[in-house]
C-alpha cells in the first residue's frame, strides 16, 4: 500500500514537472530573459509533451504558467534546504525526476502534503482546459500508462 501511494506521489510530481518544462518550452520563443533563466529545457533536450499537443490559448498558457509557479513554490516550502539542493543537483546531473525525489527521503508528513499539492495542481490545470482538451490530455495519459513496463506490486 505504501509502495503504490508512494509510486503515485512521484508519478504526480513527475507529471508536474514534465508539464511544467512542456509549457516553459512552448513559451520559449519569448526573449525575455525571466523565461529564458526558468527554462527546464537548458541541456536542449527537445521534446513533444501533452500541452503542445494541446494548442492552449495565450491566456491558458499565462493561467497554466502561475499554477506551476505556485505549485514549485509549495513544494519548496515543503522541502527541507538540503532536500532542495539535493533535487537540484539532481535534476542538474539529469537524474530521473522519480529518482531524483525518491532519493531525498521524504517523511511521511512530506509525502503526504505533496501528494496534496499535485492533486490540487491537477485540478486547478483541468479547470484551464476545455472539455475538448481534457479528453485530448486523458489521451496521451493513457498512452503513457500504457507503454510504462508492468511493475509488480
């Protein structure tokens, strides 16, 4: 039970993260150096994700953007400074973001507390989108799901 709650955090958060760095790159065209010095994209890695699959609006893209800037804020308030640092080392050697926040030994309170913050991401994201693009999104989710390896639980 643990194993699977725990499995769904960092399936959660990775999510999180990975429609975080979609989003930054779609808006990466942009000069501004703000979103040049938060792009996740820095190694160049390029990659299609469900957002741009998605063709959000301008005003969805700004909405989806501060969801994620208050979603990062709340996990970093979470994280004790070392955690924090241990992530970023992490995420900078490019580990796995599920190896990444499976290493920092998170406390059961922390566990918890950011599977709340994903779920409430999520459902602040869901409302952005319209009916058309939430099944669009449910799509590729299940695509993904359905090339992951079977693991035994």
């Amino acid at each position: 039970m643990k194993l699977k709650k725990l499995s769904l955090i960092f399936g959660a958060i990775a999510l999180s993260l990975t429609v975080t760095s979609f989003a930054i790159k779609a808006e990466a065209n942009s000069t501004s150096p703000i979103v040049v010095a938060q792009s996740w994209e820095k190694g160049g890695r390029e990659k299609e994700g469900p957002l741009q699959r998605l063709g959000l609006t301008d005003e969805q893209k700004t909405k989806m953007k501060e969801i994620r800037r208050n979603t990062r804020a709340e996990v970093e308030k979470i994280l004790t400074e070392q955690q924090r640092e241990q992530l970023q080392t992490a995420m900078q050697n490019r580990q796995g973001r599920r190896s990444a926040f499976s290493s920092l030994n998170l406390s059961d309170e922390q566990k918890s507390q950011l599977q709340q913050v994903m779920q409430s991401q999520k459902t602040q994201m869901d409302a952005v989108l319209t009916a058309e693009q939430k099944a669009q999104l449910q799509k590729y989710r299940e695509e993904m799901r359905s090339r992951r390896p079977q693991r035994n639980m």
